[in-house]
C-alpha cells in the first residue's frame, strides 16, 4: 500500500477512542474517527476534528447511520478498524434481579449489535487494505471465568463482542478473507464512561495497546491469535 496506512476509529472523540486515534495520528497514520451525530456539536467533536482526524458521523444503534459512513469513507483501503464505541452504566453494579430487559436491551444494541454492523459496512474497505484488522473494544468483564457477579448488562454484552470476534474469524477464514479481527480488554482506565474513575494509568495502556494492535497479523504479533481475546499489553485472556 502506497502513503499513510488508513485506520477508523468508532467513537473517537472521547476516553479511549480519542487517545487512539490521537497516538495514531502521531505514529504517521492516516486516521479517521467517528463521533454520534447527537454531539455534532461539543467540544470534544471540536477537539478530534482540530488533531488531525478526519471526522465522520456514525450512530452505533442506526444501521443507516453506519451504512451511510461507511458511503462516506468512499473506495479507500482500511488498514485498521476499531469499534470502539460503547455502553456501560455506572449503576450496573446492581445483583442482575435489580435490571430491567431494557436495560439489557440497550447495552446490548450498542456494544454488540454496533460492532457487527460496522464490521460488515466496511469489510469491503477492509478487503481493499490486503491483510485488514478488526479490532473490537471489549472488557476483563466479559470473562466468564473471571466473573466475580454485577454489571450483568455489560458484562452479557461483552462477551457477546467476545464471542462476536471469535465468529468473524471463523467466518473470514472459511471465507478465504485475509481480514483479521482482535478483542482486546483496554485497561480500567478513567473515562467518562466510568465517571472518571480508573484503577490502571492511561497512558500506559493506550500506548501498550496502539503497539499491540499495530503488531497484530505481523511476525511480530504472532502470539496474538486471530479472533483472540487479549489484554492491552497482549496478555492472553480465558473467554
């Protein structure tokens, strides 16, 4: 691929997707990131758009949205795609008895429904880029072997994108696609999401994280299976 490899971020202009897309604009990629267009206009669609991304408007529970920026972003090679927009509520800690189908519904629409959609959307851009990745944001909390109770909405919906990921390689391998896809677990770091509260430092693990999913599908990324489930240092995790 001739100039810049191209690289979507899905919901770049908070937590964890602006400070991938920011690294990777800094690491001489070429990036576009994504924001609802519910934000269009706060400051933190100001703040991607003057960092150097190319913006895009993509609602993850609007299947027209997605087909739509998918439209836009046109004939270009995908590099990398990263679905990283996402759901939780903070009060989801409650014993699963406390939630409501809604509840369940909702988490569910974006964090999987979102992701399967935006997959689909821009495989063809991805098919473009050769060997393309699909990179899906997803938690320590969707570990069925690590479960400790609570949070039973985002938890079902991660393991929901875990599981995801692991179809989309079957699927893309059987269909002879060089097109890899990743879940990765992104720290518990301070976002908005999470009211600003983290347990691991952010700079550490975006920085970790940006290099492991540039490593992917390379000799050095070998570790890192194909529709795997890893840490942001690479780290394997159990499903």
């Amino acid at each position: 691929m001739s100039g810049p490899e191209n690289v979507l971020i899905v919901g770049a202009n908070r937590g964890i997707g602006f400070e991938l897309a920011t690294r990777f604009v800094k690491k001489g990629y070429n990036v576009w990131g994504t924001y609802r267009p519910q934000t269009r206009g706060d400051s933190s669609v100001s703040d991607l758009k003057g960092s150097g991304v190319h913006t895009i408007e993509l609602d993850f529970t609007d299947e027209a949205s997605i087909n739509a920026a998918a439209q836009e972003y046109g004939n270009r090679p995908l590099g990398i795609l990263v679905n990283c927009a996402g759901v939780y509520h903070q009060w989801d800690d409650k014993a699963f008895t406390e939630l409501s189908a809604e509840d369940l519904m909702v988490h569910f629409k974006v964090n999987v429904v979102g992701p399967f959609l935006a997959s689909k959307a821009f495989l063809p851009a991805l098919e473009r880029a050769g060997q393309g990745k699909i990179v899906n944001v997803s938690s320590d909390m969707a570990s069925i072997a690590d479960n400790t109770g609570g949070n039973a909405c985002y938890r079902v919906s991660k393991a929901g994108v875990n599981q995801l990921t692991k179809t989309m390689a079957v699927d893309l391998a059987k269909l002879g696609s060089k097109v890899l896809a990743l879940a990765v677990h992104p720290g518990f770091v301070a976002t908005k999401m999470t009211g600003y509260f983290g347990k691991d430092d952010m700079d550490e693990c975006m920085a970790a994280l940006a290099d492991v999913i540039v490593r992917f599908g390379t000799a050095d990324g070998a570790a890192i299976p194909h529709g795997g489930y890893v840490r942001w240092n690479g780290d394997i995790m159990a499903y």
